[in-house]
C-alpha cells in the first residue's frame, strides 16, 4: 500500500474525527439555539424554512457538496474497479473530506476567537439538551474509535475500516438538523411536566394574594412599551410588580407570579402567545381585573394558522373572556381589528369598556371614545401631546420617548390608572420622570457624526411603519448641513411570520420607504422584490432599494452615500458586525 495511503489512512483516523468534533458540536448548539429562538414553538420553527435564510440552511452548497462525497464514495466502495484504483479513489476523497473538515474546524475556532458563533441563551434546559447532543456526538465518534484503539497495529483492518468511518461522519453530519429535532421533541414531554409543576405553583401563589390586582396585557406590537409606561406611573402610588423582560410565555408569567410578595398591590402582567388558547391559559395563571388590548396585525399570522385564531389570542378575546364582573378592558379604538373584537365582545361579557384614540377622527365620538389624544408632536428626544377625558379638560403630556407612536401606548396606561383613581394630571407629573429605555426604539450618536435611530428589538408591520413615519415627520434640529436637510437611510430585514399577508405588507413597506428616506438596505432576500415595486408605486427607483446580508458590506454602501449628520434608522434584526462598525455596540 503507497505511502501516501497509509497517511490518509492514519488522517482519517486521528485528526478527521478531531476536525468533526469541533464542527459537528458547532452546528448541533446552532440548531439548538435556533429552536430556543423560536421559543421551541414548532410552528414558528417549521416557519423559519418559509425565509430564504431558512432555506437556505437545508439546501447550502457545502450539504451538496458533502451529498456527492457520501454517494460517491459508497458508489466506489462498493464497484467493480479494480483493487489499486479503489485504493487510489477513495484514499483521494479521503483526503479532500480531511481538508473540508479541517477548514471547517479552524473556521469554527476563529470564530469562537472573535465570539461569532451563534450559540442559545444558557438556561437549565439549553444546557440539558445541550449536554444531550454533545454526549450523544461522543458516544457515535467514541463507537467508531474503539476500533482505531482494537486494530490499531492493523493498516489492513484500518483500511477496511475507514470507510464506514467516514461515511457515518458524513451522514451524521447532514442529519444534525433532524438529531437536535428528534432531541428537542424527545425530551418535550419532560420539558412539560416541569413547566406544569411551575404553572401549579403559581396558581397556589396567586390564590394566596387575593388582594392583588392584575393587569394582563397583550397584543401584537407594544406589550413591553405599554408594561414599562404603566408599571412607571402606576409606581407612584401603589406597590407595583411587573413580569420581567421578554418573559411573556406560561414560565416567564409563573415565575413572576412566584416571585410576588404580600406588600405587591399591582402586577402588571405582558402576555404573549403563539397558538388560539395561550393567553387563555397565562389569564389563568394571573387571573387579571384589567385587560389592555394594545394592537393587533399579521405579524405571527403564519403560526396561528388564521386571523381568528390570532384574534383570539393576540387580539384579546381571551383575555377579556378571563375578566370578572368587575373587570375592565382598555382598547386601541384605532385598530380595526381591535374595534371588531371589542363589537363581538361587549355582547358576551358584560365589563366596563375604556377606548383610547391617539388619532382623532370623526367616527371617535359616535363610537363612545373615553380617552384621546390631540396635537402630537415627536420630536428629538420626546413626543408631546395633550391628553383628553370624556367630559374632562386636556391636559399636557410630556413623554420622554422617540416616535408619536408611544402615545398609543401612553392613552392605554392613561385608562387603567384612572380608574385606580390617579388623576391625568398626576399621571402627567409621573410620565415626565420615565426613563428613555423603556422603549425599544433609541436615538444615538454613532460613527461618522451620523444619527442612529436603533430600533433592534424586533419588527412588525406597524412598528416599521411608525419608525418610518418618525423618521421622515422629525424635525432634526440643529442638524441642517448647508441649505439642505439630512438624508435618511434605513437599514431592516424583511418581515417573518406573516403568512398569506407578507407580499402585501411588503409592498406597503416599500411605499412608506419611498416617502420616508433617500435608500433603503434590506438585509434578508425573501420579499426584496415586494419591496421595491412598492418603492416603484411611490416613485422611488428600485436601485434605491439594496440588498446585502453581510454587515461590513451594509457599512461600506453606507460610507458610500451617507454624509457627517445624515440620519440612520435600524429597524428590527440587523447584523451585529454593523452595529459594532456604527460604534453602537
């Protein structure tokens, strides 16, 4: 047998399962931390394969290519070619599978050098599953090597041997995807018996604070914004608890409910769901007085299924369906899918009913509007408006928040604490002490002298829209370079989780980019053309409209265009590669 055989051989047995380890290990915890991503909700799973980058991670070039290696060598293992060409073959894909493997390991180690690896969030269950994969990857790598330590003298027999080797690295490694799923799904039955052993817990604990009163709010956008805002006003004047940040689900709620104490009088409770029956089950849990019904879209249509089912949930209908007699719902009179729960809900729960309108119209009146808002101003570090009560006087507000959308949020907060007796002009005097981070949405100094609006949290529909309207209504001032105002550039992904709507929705983007900014880069390709015949529609030219994934190339397109004083907005995922170049992270 050649030299040159006889160290393929010794490299397949000695550094390729080294190489593998690293990478395989790499590619489980990133499939981990996907379904921990998605809140290991299978639906919202199964969705992400809906997105060009979802796709993308089950149809890349290196699958394929790995693919033609496993066909192709099983194909020559077993042929009719004669011994020394056999030899001569599969020792050559012996080879080339140790480079590969190798390239990919050191790839692997830099990027765990400069912490670019995707890696979940470390909780006691990522670290069960992860510790499950990585035991497993042992015990298949351990299986094979048993026999190196066996026959180890024995070229002949490592020959022999090695092939079997490699072609179940290979397989292995292409059906990670589905040994993590397998992983998760096994292991969900016990993941649920803990989560109801939680969820016991928790109804003991609430029916022990029979003096605490429970707001539970929800929708599609503006949960976290309308918790912070309320809790804050409501704070100075009663002992309030809230949940705490993106710890909506049935764990997060139980383990604010657990963590209450006897001095709480308020808990002010986000609630968040992703199938028809979620919320139910967290009113359950919390059993509220107050609901608040913030707003309602698409976003997440594609996991529940249905409009109806996301009404349901998201929409609110279960949540004033948990209130007692007693009970108050607060609701956005502007959204219409708000306004059609509130017609199918007011003749089967008799509640007491708050309606906030942040923009007047000539229906408000006729539809029994309790609380309005009227000459809202955003400006650069706050939004002003005055605030009316039905029969009342206004009263000017001051919100130290970015973008005229808060004020939606803001009215909400309004109707609940009135009815627990602070006055409009307490609450105004409250609201002026709010801290700007309770918001998503933030306006920052980056590199170049440019303004960053960073809006990184997340994105629905309404929340680009109201990016979009700040960015092009805000009067920057100070910021006039010469005779001529700051261009404006906005950088966003496309939206996910939209369903039937997401080509419509994508299209409406593109027109209110071509009102609101001089170019746009959108940074995932699932509905870029969508986009741009919006933009198109609104007389922006689709060259406007780029698209680019990489953040160091979204940085240099930006250098290319974007001048000291111009303003950019981030709204919703971007790359972290950009915002470390923009110097605001």
């Amino acid at each position: 047998m050649p030299q040159w055989i006889l160290f393929t051989i010794y490299g397949i047995w000695l550094a390729l399962p080294v190489f593998w380890f690293i990478r395989t290990a790499k590619m489980l915890l990133f499939w981990l931390y996907l379904w921990q991503l998605k809140d290991y909700h299978v639906g919202r799973f199964l969705a992400h394969f809906s997105t060009a980058k979802g796709k993308q991670l089950l149809t890349s070039k290196l699958i394929a290519v790995k693919l033609i290696f496993l066909v192709f060598l099983l194909f020559v293992w077993v042929s009719d070619l004669e011994d020394a060409m056999r030899e001569t073959w599969i020792a050559g894909f012996f080879a080339l599978t140790i480079a590969l493997y190798g390239l990919e390991g050191m790839k692997t180690l830099a990027d765990m050098a400069k912490r670019r690896l995707l890696l979940p969030v470390s909780t006691k269950k990522t670290v069960l599953l992860g510790l499950v994969l990585i035991f497993f990857e042992l015990v298949f790598l351990g299986v094979f090597l048993s026999r190196f330590v066996e026959h180890g003298g024995n070229e002949e027999m490592l020959w022999n041997l090695a092939v079997p080797l490699v072609l179940g690295l290979i397989a292995f490694d292409i059906a990670v995807p589905f040994a993590v799923a397998v992983v998760v799904l096994a292991l969900q039955p016990f993941a649920v018996m803990a989560r109801n052993r939680i969820i016991r817990k928790a109804h003991a604990k609430r029916n022990s604070l029979s003096h605490l009163i429970v707001i539970g709010i929800t929708g599609s956008y503006g949960k976290t914004t309308t918790k912070e805002i309320l809790s804050h006003i409501l704070s100075t004047k009663f002992q309030v608890a809230k949940t705490h940040e993106h710890q909506n689900s049935e764990i997060g709620v139980s383990r604010a409910v657990l963590s209450l104490t006897e001095s709480d009088q308020v808990f002010v409770c986000e609630m968040g769901a992703y199938n028809k029956g979620g919320i139910a089950l967290l009113a359950g849990i919390a059993k509220p007085l107050y609901a608040v019904i913030t707003g309602v879209n698409e976003q997440h249509l594609a996991t529940f299924g249905s409009m109806e089912n996301l009404l349901s949930a998201e929409g609110g209908k279960e949540l004033i369906a948990a209130l007692p007699e007693n009970g108050m719902a607060a609701i956005n009179g502007n959204s219409a899918f708000i306004w059609k729960v509130y017609q199918e809900m007011k003749e089967k729960k008799n509640i007491r009913w708050k309606k906030v309108f942040s923009r007047p119209d000539t229906q408000m009146h006729e539809r029994g509007v309790d609380l309005w808002a009227e000459k809202v101003h955003a400006w650069n570090d706050r939004v002003t408006c005055e605030i009316t009560e039905k029969g009342g006087k206004p009263v000017r507000f001051s919100l130290p928040l970015i973008g005229a959308h808060h004020v939606e949020n803001l009215l909400l907060a309004c109707a609940v604490a009135r009815d627990l007796g602070m006055s409009l002009e307490e609450i105004s005097k409250a609201v002026n002490t709010l801290g700007m981070d309770v918001a998503a949405m933030r306006l920052l100094k980056g590199e170049n002298d440019w303004v960053i609006i960073e809006s990184t949290y997340s994105a629905n529909p309404d929340g680009v829209m109201a990016a979009l309207e700040y960015l092009k209504t805000l009067e920057w001032q100070g910021r006039v370079v010469g005779d001529q105002h700051p261009h404006r550039f906005v950088v966003m992904p496309c939206l996910v989780e939209l369903g039937s709507k997401a080509k419509e929705i994508h299209r409406r983007i593109g027109e209110a980019l071509a009102r609101s900014c001089d170019g746009a880069i959108i940074t995932t390709r699932d509905y870029v053309e969508e986009i741009r015949k919006g933009a198109e529609s609104a007389n922006m030219h689709r060259t406007a409209i780029l698209y680019t994934e990489s953040g160091e190339e979204i940085y240099r397109e930006l250098k290319k265009f974007a001048k000291p004083g111009d303003v950019i907005l981030l709204e919703g995922r971007v790359p972290k590669s950009l915002m470390s170049l923009l110097g605001i992270i």
